[in-house]
C-alpha cells in the first residue's frame, strides 16, 4: 500500500522544487553538503540509494564520491528539478526514479549505502520506510539518516502543531532519542551521529509552502508569545533586523547493517 499521506506530499512538494534549488535558501549550501559527505561513510564502488531524495541534495553531495546515486522520490516534480540541475553541472553518476520509501522497488541488499534527508517527519509510519532502507542495503552496507528533531521532548506537540499549520505534508518531527530509536528499532547498529543548526527567516520559511493566513497567524502569534516569556514552540524564535528567525535543528545518524553472525 502507498503511503496514506502520498496526495499532501505531491501536492505541497509539486509546488517547492524550486525552492530547494534557491541557492539563497539552507538546503543546498556547501557547508551543509559538506558536513552529509563527511559524516556519510562511502567507499568509490559503491552504489547508493537516496531515498525520499526531492531534488537529491544530499546524494549530489556524494556522487563524486561514489559509483552511482540512485535517487528515489514520490513527488516528479522534485526529481526533475533536481534532474535539470545534475544534467546542468555535467554530473552523470545519478539515476532519478519515481517510488514510494514504504515500498521501494528493489531487491533485498541491492545496495552498499542508503542515505535520506528531511524525509522522516513526512512518513505516516517512518517505522515501515526505515526498514524498507534496511531490506534494501547490503549486510555490511551503511544507512545515514538526517531529519529535524525536536529538542526538547516537552516542546515536541507544540512544534509539529506549528509545522503542519504551515505545512500539511508534516507528520511529525521526532525527539532526537526518538529518531535515533527508530534507526535502532529497524535493526541498524549506531556508528556515529552529528548535529547541524539552521537558523530560518520565518515569513520566507512560511511563503515557501503558501501558509494559509490563519495559520500563518497562528504561528506568529506563538512566536510572539514565547518571545514575551510564554510558551516555548521549540523553534527557538528571535527577532533580528524586525524579522522573526528561527531555528531547526539536523541531527545525522549514521549506521551499519550489521554482517548475520
Ligand atoms: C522536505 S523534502 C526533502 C527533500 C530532500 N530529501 C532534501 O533533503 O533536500 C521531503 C521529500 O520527501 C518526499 N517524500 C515524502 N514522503 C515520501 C514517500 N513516502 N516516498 C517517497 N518520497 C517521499 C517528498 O516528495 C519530498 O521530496
């Protein structure tokens, strides 16, 4: 069966392809890229798999580093985007294919690595697609999982409240214990984690999913309120220059599918 939230999904990432190639956003900076090739563990034969890949971000950050990159994604919009930009730069190691993360369409252990990026928080069972990427990564092979987390766990209903008001594609962002237990729980052994800070413009963060005005309300309206002593929202709000920032925060876990003893 297709992920049950499949039709928020296309229909919000449809319209924000461009925005992940904006080179004036996060997304695609070099720093970012360099930190996911540091703290992704790859070796020059291997084939990888980028799962829930939108434009591939995160697997053309690798592809020089490797033999292939197959990217695999629910949104075609996403993909071709990302397809023009790795056709533009003269990259010819990547492989964009149309797939749902809960049912990829490959053979068990078809690949040596297995990456995903800000995926998680949009899977109605990130149980179901994490053991996909396992199935499908070779005893031996590794799997490197970045997403937002929420920090602080009391903050956590707050958080994906305001983040599904301005996106309905959101399910939720995980703890940063939680994330890590769902790796552990889909049988993959921790080798590493790291942490990355995003600080985000808050009006550009909404009009890049076409907030609707209520809900764009609302959620100015909880950051006024944490930044008058109230409640926290988890997004660490701040005024600068008379604009709202905000922060998310990456965390990157890396892992190995341990051999069968
Ligand atoms: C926030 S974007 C991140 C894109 C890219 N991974 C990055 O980090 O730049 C989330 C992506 O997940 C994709 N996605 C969400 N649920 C999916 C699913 N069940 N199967 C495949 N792709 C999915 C969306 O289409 C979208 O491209």
């Amino acid at each position: 069966m297709a992920a049950s939230n499949a039709g928020e999904v296309r229909a919000s990432f449809a319209g924000q392809a461009a925005a992940f190639e904006d080179v004036t956003r996060h997304f695609g900076r070099k720093d970012v890229a360099e930190w996911m090739a540091a703290n992704t563990p790859v070796d020059v034969d291997d084939i990888v798999l980028e799962v829930a890949a939108g434009t591939a971000l995160f697997g053309r950050a690798i592809a020089p580093l490797v033999r292939a990159v197959i990217a695999i994604d629910i949104t075609p919009e996403m993909l071709s985007e990302g397809k023009r930009v790795a056709d533009a730069s003269g990259r010819s190691n990547l492989l964009f294919q149309i797939g749902d993360a809960t049912r990829l369409p490959f053979l068990d252990a078809s690949f040596d690595a297995v990456i995903s990026r800000l995926a998680v928080h949009h899977f109605d069972d990130p149980d179901a697609a994490l053991s996909e990427m396992v199935r499908v990564c070779r005893p031996g092979g590794t799997v490197t999982v970045i997403d937002m987390v929420v920090v602080d766990e009391s903050n956590a209903d707050r958080f994906n409240d305001l983040e599904r008001r301005r996106d309905q594609a959101h399910t939720r962002a995980l703890t940063r214990t939680g994330l890590r237990d769902a790796v552990e729980r889909a049988g993959l052994h921790v080798t590493h984690t790291s942490s990355w800070e995003n600080v985000l413009d808050g009006e550009r963060w909404m009009e890049q999913t076409s907030t609707s005005a209520d809900d764009a309300a609302v959620i100015r309206a909880a950051w006024d309120e944490e930044l008058s002593g109230g409640a926290a929202t988890g997004m660490a709000p701040r005024r600068r220059d008379g604009h709202i920032e905000f922060v998310h925060i990456w965390d990157l876990i890396g892992a190995q599918r341990l051999m069968p003893r």
